[in-house]
C-alpha cells in the first residue's frame, strides 16, 4: 500500500482550508504540497493571504508556502485534492480537478446528490465508495469526486446507523444547535449572536431531512444509491457556540425497544466496520453514549477523540416517539476536514487513491 | 373597583423578586408596601440585602425600605403578596400567609397541582380562577394562593391554546433552549455556559409535559380542572443567553390545516379573552407571528411589548408533525414576574382581591 | 424658539442610523421625514432595505417610507439632517448637504479636525459651536456641519472636564475595553471575538489621543480652538460586550487632590452647563459616580438615563498617576446617536437651527 | 538524578486541582498517587467527588481513585504535593505538611510572602529557590514551601524581567483584563459577566502592585529577598474569556530606548535561564513577541507552547511612558498548575525535591 501522498487544499484560505491544514499537520500518509485559493490570494504567501482564525499556530512550513489560483495546472503531481470549497465555485473547480485526472475529496455541497458520487461517513457506509467506478468525471479513469455530508448530518447518522440496524427507523425529528465557526469565516456577526439565538440557518433543514437517507441507503449493483425512506423533520438554529454541534433527537422506531438499557446496548455494542483497518483519523470509539445528564457538551466533548467521536446523552424511553436522546460532534472536524480525511484513508486502504 | 393596592414581594432579594420590583415601579393599582427574604436578610435595607442584578436601577423608594422575615405577622396592611420563593421554602410560607387571610400570587412550582389552586394564564384560561372558591388554606375565605406556570409552558400554551381550539391536538415535542436568568442568582457558573450549551435542567421536562395539560384543560363544576389528555414530550437545555426561551415545538393536529396560511390566520384571528378588560400588563398582542425566517430571537424580542408578547416565527408544515415552529418569551417576565402580575390584575377585575 | 423640525437620516440603515431612528421615535422636536443610504438601498422602503438590528421594534412609520440615495435633492423641506455615514463617503457627501444649505450634525469622523467646525459635546464645550459662524461650507450661511467625538472620548472628556478646572490636569493614560456595537453591522465577525479579546482597533488611539484636546481646548475670538495641551496614551481593544465602552482611566494631575472624596466632590458638584435647558435628551445628572466596587458594568449601567449618562466607578488615589478610576458610557447612544442628537438641541436653544 | 516521584495533589477537586491532574498525566518525571480534598470529599472516587470542567476528558486513572482528607497521614509514600487549596485553608493545611516532611509546591497565595518562602517563576528568579534553606517549617529539614505567583503577575514579569535588566524600570501602570477560569469552579456567575465586564476582582490589584517585587528583587546572602523598589499601579476587571488573562501594560524606564526595534530586540535576545536545563514543563521560548496588531489573543495564543509561553504585542514607544504593550498567557496553566509543575521541575534538577 502506498502511504506517502501529496496532497493540495482547494479553498485553503478559508475556514475549512485551515482545519485541513492544521489536521494534518504530522498526518503520517498525506503530506500539503499545493494550496489553493480566489485569484485576489494566488501568488501571495499563506500567512499574508490567510487571517489565521484557529486556536493552534499556523504551521511554518505552510506559512511561507506560495498560494495558487485554484486551477489543476498548479496542481501537478499532486496526488488528490481534499476541498473547502465555497459552494458558489466547487461545482466548476471540482469538475475541473476531476477532470484533469485529480481525485477531489470535498467538504462541498455541490455533488453530494450525484449519481455516482459517494456521500460518505466510513463508518456509516464504506461500502458506497464503490460508486466511484461509474464515475465518468474523468474519460481516464483516474479522477473522480467524493464527498462528505453536512456537518450535523454525520452525528445524526453515526446515532441513527446502530438503532436502524437494530430496530428499524420510523421517523426522526430534531433540533440542531449549531455552533458558529459552521458558517466561516467572517461568517456570523458578533451582533447577531452573542447572547442570543438565531432561529434559522439558511440551506440547512433541507440538507438534513436529505442526506441521511442516503448515507443510510444501499448501493445497489448498478453503483447508485438507494436511499432510506423514513422522513427526517429538523429546525436548525444557530447558538453562541464556538466549536461543536449539538442535536436534540427524537425518533420513532419500528421494532420497540424493550428499556433504555437495550437502545444503549446497541450503541454501544455496535461493530464498527473501521476497527480493523488502522485508518490513523479513525477514532477507537466513533460512539459513545454518556449516562451524566448535563453531558455531552460542545466546549467539553467537542475535542473527544481528536474531534472524531460522536457523544450521545440523555438516552431515554418517550412516550411519542419511543426514543430522544442528545448528540454531539465537532462540526469542522468530524463534520467537516476530519471526515474528508478519514474519507481519503478510506479511499487509500480502498485501492482508490 | 378597588384600584390601590398595598401588596409585598415574598422571595424580594432573589432574581424573580427584583424582577417584580422593577416592573411593578410604575405600576397604576399595586405599590409595594413589603419586602420579604430570608432570616439573613432581614432587618437589612433592600439596598444592603439585595446585589441588584437588573439592567435598570432598583427604584430608589425600594433601596431604603427594611427587609422583613416571610412571616405574615410582618405583612399587616398588606392587601397580597407576590412570591418569587424558592421552592424549598415556598410550601410553608406561602401556606402560612395564605392560612392568615393574605392572598398569595406565586411564582413557586409547590401548589400549581394543587386541586383548587389555578395554575393561570390569563389570555389562556382565565374561567380556571374560579376555583379559588374550593380553596380552604384560609378557613375565613379571605386567603388563596393562585399560581402562574413554569416559565416555557407560557409561550407553549400561548401558541397551543388557538390550535387547540382551532384544530385539536395529538401531540407536541418540543426542545427548550432556556436563558440562564431562569436559574436566578448565582445561578449557572460562567464556567459552564460561556460558548457552551447544557443539555439537561433538573425537574424542567417533567413540569413542561404536564403543566401545558392543566392550563388546557377545563374547569369542572366541582372547581377541579380536568387536565387535557395530550402528550407533551420535552428536552430542555441551558444555553448562554440572558433573557428570552426559545422553543422550538412539532404538533401533530387532530384536524389537518390547508396550509401555513390557515395556521397562521388561526393565531392571528384568535380572539383574546383580555381584549376588553384593560389590564395594564395585559399586551395589547399576546400573540404575534412573524415571517421573518431569521425571528423571533431572545436578544432582539425578548422584551417586545414590555416582555408580555409570545413570538412565533418559522411556522410551516411538516411531514411528520403537521405543524413546526419556534416560539420566543422572555422567562421572567412573561414567565415568571410579569406574567403573576397579569395573573393578580385578573383577580382584582374579577373581584377576588 | 421653533420646536418642530423635519429631520432626514444620513446612513440610515446602517448601526448608527438605526440608533438614530430608535432614539427620535417620540422625540417632542424633530421628526424624521427623510431616509437618505447608499444607491443600493435607494427607492426601497426601510424595511426592506435595512438588517434591523435594534432590540426594539422599528418604527412603524418608519418602516414604510422609502429610501433616498444621499443627495440634498432628494432631502427638499429637510430643515437639518443627522449623518451616520461611512467615513468613506462623508466628507463627499456632508459637504454636499452642507453647501446647499442644509445642516449636517455628523457622528463621521471626517469634519472633527476642521478648523471651524465644532467637535461638541454640549456638556463640556457649548461655547465651541460659535465656531459655526466661520464656516463657509455653504455661501448663504445656512448649512454648517456639527460633530460630535470618538465614541470613547465622550466618557472620557465627561470624567475630565471637572478635574481639568478643579485641578489641571499634566497626563492621561487609559485602556479602553470597547463593545461590538462600536463596530457596526456586520462589524465584528463572532469567531473573532466570542470568549477572546482583540487587543486593537484600527485608527481608534489616534483619535481618543486627540480629540479631547480639542473638546477641552479654548475657543479662540477667531473661531478657531486652541487645543488643551496634554498628552493622552490610550491602548484600545475590542471585548465581547454587546453595548457600553468601559475605560481604565489613570490621570496625572497639576494640582493634588488630598483625598478621593475630594475628587470625588469635583464630580459631584460639577456645574453642568446645560442644567437650565431643559433639552430633552439631556441627561439629569451627566456624570454620576459610584461608591461600590462592582459598579460600573456595561450590561447594567449603559442604558442609565436613557443611556446618556457616564458612571464613574473605582475611584481612587494612586501613587504613581495621583488618580484612577473606570468610566463607561454607551458607546452608540451618548458615544453616538444620542450624544448628535443632544448637539442638535443645543443648536436649536442657541438660535443656530 | 532521581526522575520518578510520587506526587499528591492538595485541593484535587477545585478548578486549579483539575488543572494539575489534566497537566501531570503524561508527566515524565512526576506521578499522581494521591488525591487530597476537604473532608466532604473524602472517602469518594475522585469521579463522585469532582465536577470536571475540563474540555479534555479526567484521566482514567484518576477517575478511579480514592480521594483523601488534606492531612499528611494519608500522604505517606509521597514525594511531594501540588497545593491548589483554597487561602481559607492553605496556611494550616500546606503548614502541616510542610511540618510533617513533605515539600509543599503551592499555588494558594498564603505563604508567598514568606520570609524565606521563595516566590518563584523559574525563568525570572531561579536563584531564589535556595531561600529553601533557611525555612524551618520542618525541623528535619526535609519538608518545605515554594509558591508561584498570582496569575497576572507571571506574564508581567515574563515582559519586565529583560526590560529590567536591559533599560532598569521607573514604574509600571497596567489594566488586567482576567479570564473567568482565575475565579475557579462556580466563581462568576453567567449573569454577572455573560456580554459584560466586572471592573473589580477582590484582592486582586494588591497582589499585582507587590509580587512583582519580590520577583525581580535579589537574594540575600541570610536567604531573604530585597524587593524591587518601583511601583506597580494596576486595575484588574474581570472579562467574558474561558482562559487567558491579558495586559495593557505601560512602563516607565530607567534608560530611554532609541526604538521600539530595541525593545524587541531586548526580549528576543533574552537569555531564558533554563535553556540548557531540559526541563519538561519549559517552554521553548518563554517570551514570544508578535508583530500583527491583533495579536496576541486570549482564544488564539493562551494555549501556545502548551500554556506555558507568555506572548506580547502591539508593543509601541509613546509618549509619557516609554512603553506601550499587551501580554497574555494562559491563566490557570502558565499562571498556576503549569508554573507550578515547572517550579518543581527546578527543584528536582536543583536537588532540592
């Protein structure tokens, strides 16, 4: 297996591009090589381009590195790409990447519905990787597009991947709390949301009611998905919270759980399909279900695990929908870079990359 | 109608208790005649015993006044007293004045299940006053304890009690995103809640799944309140606001409205049961619905119409539910304070004081 | 005297020109008639075009009217207008007003250090606006242009125009703990700031080093105003505070106080000069100075007299500067909006409006 | 050289104590094998009894054991302890143990000003530590008192102690600007400080005014310290940050420098006494100066080098004091358990531990 990769950041300036950055600063396979940004920072060193907005120092061998125009000329020998794109531009500059041969790993919305484009959590559905071969991005074969769900989408289905399993899934219902660094940099204004809570996230019910049932879905022989079919119902609202998304869960489930004991026991029973593979961004535990009543909470648990682990709390038996629990996850680590990057791991034990 | 009160504030020090004197400053019936706290307080000025937390200052009649003991000996003259006890103490204080012929309007949780004690809000059932009639705490007749609700279920049953009526009601879950003046003072430690959320509030869910019943139930000819017979299924979280709840609610609908239109016309059609009365905090709107996506939100309208206002926004159909919104009051006025001073201006209308 | 003006807003929809519009809602003298903002805005009514950012509804008369670009043509029957333009476009555009005849009372930087024009904050400086009469903006000798400071220089030339008559003063050394709001909207991005401080402000020491010397300098018989001669160092920087400057204030004085009760007594039987106006936006006690230690906050003490009032707190002799103390303000109402507002009236009693 | 030793923790369950274990639990050199807490504490695994407000989890191993009343009699085995006690209790608790032969490296501020009680931040004043020599709190010579300094004076005289040695210092006017981690577990109240500032920190600004002196004084040939002889002014407030205490600093110098290059130039160059020593808690460069005005930052910097390096910025020459700057570090680590663990480190390599 090869381990040693060179890799470009696409969107490299922004608050995505920076997490990549500072994840795999001492990542052991996958080394940055390239960097990528608007035109107004091509040509500009990293530090003069970037206004460093992570709690960490930004590592010097990246600070003196040179920015480059988001274009697959700049990008050669670079093994893939992983990309914090904006929206507004991933559908042409991943295209573009893809096209010229180099595998995209996105954190973009922009082809997560495609056909044959994996939406992809590793321990939800390693198996949807397989898609790719139907991927005509690239008439040679060699580039092709991943990507990653929404950020309060991967805590959601890491919760919900065990009880469909083990129950079966009626319904869902939830309210996600959503810290502000999920819309960049500079994002929120301090005005709107300190000591206060906005109750509408533009884009962002729509992709939660969505993407589960995909991740949650079966490939099918043909390399597409088979979504899941049960209805998921959210209101998303943004909170005075820095890192850490946190879900107030309800759900329905098929086959009735006879305690709470019983759901915990799935959870905590759960095999998970990464244990084997010593992905180095996998966390020992994707999973953890806390029995204190004030936890999980964003500033203490966000960083569990490297930022990797979904925390569940507040597990309890209800009268309406069987079951409501708490969850948490690092929404610019775990729902954003740092699932890329156990994408891209995926994709090298794969045989992709 | 007698319109001059002399009234005291049982719990005065405490966070609740100095809400009641900031807004009862101006208040055209009632004039605080009597501050009552604990043993350590009294015999202190207010402006000694009290560390005053409100955003405008203590008035300045108030500062001087001597602390009292809450023992109704202390309170002669006094035509009733508002509580804002805790609730470790609230059990046989109140009693007691109420046993001595001093009407009590309270705040405290110890007697909203009590058989004859109307658990009030005035918009919402103002028929349930009536069984004070049944009430023995004062063999003579003269005292009563008469109590206002857990501060979510007031906005909850304000945007309930139209649909209810309107359409019938299955079921309601809801997640409660709760401001830390909730907690009073001390209260919640910085420590746990700046940039954080705290995903449980001891001894809230219970009061928010059977409190909404009471209210919207009706009153029988034995003065007893036979309770709604739906279910109500909460999660309530502490989050890193000052003042203002905001809910975030699903109802299912016995009767299926046509569209969000007819939905929020039932809100904006309901007719208020105060509208005639003039009761000076009676808001001249209990109810206001708006489309903007980005309201209602604590910071913004917590305070609309002096804090009495429920604002609802985000309304819209939802697959499983029916019916999804948020709703926005501010916790110690409307739900605590200001909402108990509603609740004694019905009774002098009604000519209980 | 004339007492009832037709005002217009320049800048709108912006921080200021909200605050503006908040303040003069029932204000007995002016009333707003005209909307001017950027052409983007212009031909929109205020509703749509401004991000309502107040923590009180917006007026409804004003939310119907229509939006004006910022020209005088457009502002016909204005008799004077309020600016809280960019500083971008002042000059250009206060210039324009003023040329064709129409007074512009600024909140700008731009026109603070022209020769003629009064930087005023009526308690401290009346006299300064004879200055006006040398203005030669507008030929016919109707428009002028009025500013007021600094948002921080108003708290701090509150706290020491007592002590410059009482005592002189040789040096002033300040760190000055700036709200959000000072920034505007968007302003200060939330993950800048949340939890964190930012130790600088772009081009705020500059000015809080100079403008008190103008505001306590001396009009000249000229017009002109010899400047106040002493040094002021001030380290300024951004705290997550929503509303209300709070300034550590260490002053080296000419002549030594023999206690702090002294000091204080200068405070406190300061003559203030608008005592007899009976202006409606002045503030009963301009400067008040507390005795508890906890006190001032900006959460609590901002909105004193209708946010109009400095509080002094912490006063105490020094050994290496004689005196310190902590002073606060709110920042866009008497640091901005109102302390305008406050110029106009004075204008008005003096004949100029 | 010995480099294992078994260490206690005095005060395990306080905010300071959690600090100890989440810094000692990869510790080369120094192991937990005690747990001391007040006697409601005693007899409970250290998970029952502590409320972790670490946004790391408590280590496993600590979760598990036993916690100890605060009396030697359940230290036997240890080498020495780590007091975070609180100062209500320090003097007979650390005295005791000192007494009954085991050193006693504190962080509570009750023996700092000991007579031969070395105050000690290692980089500052390391020669200090052999005042050890003449304490007699142990007859037998083996048990002993070192203390570190309040938390704000650490990075101070981190900045001051090469501007003492390099120009000599007049005095030094500073604003403390102080996280609500230095107030401990619940300290400030949510209410109290949530979007505000508390201009007073009880005992606070003494502290800072004299602890400094010792610091930069000089041994004495009897084991005593003669204190710096200039004055230190400070105001100390209390701001909405987690962790990281900053400093508006201004300093009067002996010896004017020609630039502010110089001064840079003077902290750069510093010689850190414990370059050569290798001592684990050490951070590599003690000092780092920025150049970026919006730098240095509670959020972004507290944690560099681990918590242990104090950062300084916007340094400036001005007018009446020379010197203009801002210094941060962290708080609880830097200016408690991290300075505390390091001044053992000194110890052992001194031989004194």
């Amino acid at each position: 297996m090869k381990t040693q990769y060179s890799v470009g950041i696409l969107g490299a300036t922004g608050a995505v591009g920076q997490k990549f950055i500072r994840l795999l600063e001492n990542h052991p396979w996958f080394t940055i090589k390239a960097l990528g940004a608007s035109e107004r920072s091509a040509g500009k060193t990293y530090a003069e381009a970037a206004n460093w907005i992570e709690a960490v120092p930004c590592p010097g061998t990246i600070k003196n590195m040179t920015v480059a125009a988001c274009d697959p000329e700049f990008f050669k020998g670079i093994d893939f790409v992983f990309s914090g794109l904006d929206s507004s531009v991933a559908t042409e500059v991943e295209g573009a990447f893809a096209a010229a041969g180099i595998p995209v790993i996105s954190n973009a919305k922009n082809y997560r519905t495609g056909k044959y484009v994996p939406l992809l959590v590793p321990e939800v559905n390693p198996d949807h990787i397989h898609s790719i071969k139907q991927q005509t991005y690239d008439p040679s074969g060699k580039g092709f597009i991943v990507t990653n769900p929404n950020c309060v989408t991967v805590p959601l289905v890491m919760a919900l991947k065990p009880l469909q399993e083990a129950f079966g899934i009626n319904y869902v219902i939830l309210t996600s709390m959503q810290a502000v660094s999920g819309a960049g940099y500079p994002g929120v204004p301090s005005l709107d949301i300190m000591g206060n809570i906005v109750p509408f996230i533009s884009g962002e019910e729509p992709k939660i009611a969505s993407e589960p049932l995909k991740l949650l879905g079966e490939l099918q022989s043909d390399g597409t998905v088979k979504d899941a079919s049960f209805p998921v119902q959210a209101t998303a609202v943004r909170v005075p919270v820095l890192e850490g998304h946190l879900l107030s869960v309800s759900v329905s489930l098929k086959n009735k759980p006879a305690s709470i004991e019983e759901v915990e026991a799935v959870w905590n029973n759960w095999k998970n399909p990464l244990a084997e593979l010593n992905l180095p961004f996998a966390p020992e535990k994707p999973i953890v279900v806390t029995k204190e009543d004030r936890y999980p909470q964003p500033r203490l648990h966000s960083y569990d695990e490297n930022g990797m682990r979904t925390t569940i709390g507040r597990a309890r038996l209800t009268t309406i929908t069987d079951l409501s629990f708490v969850a948490l996850a690092h929404n610019t680590v775990r729902g954003a870079a740092g699932g890329a990057i156990l994408n891209a791991e995926l994709l090298v034990k794969e045989g992709y990359l």
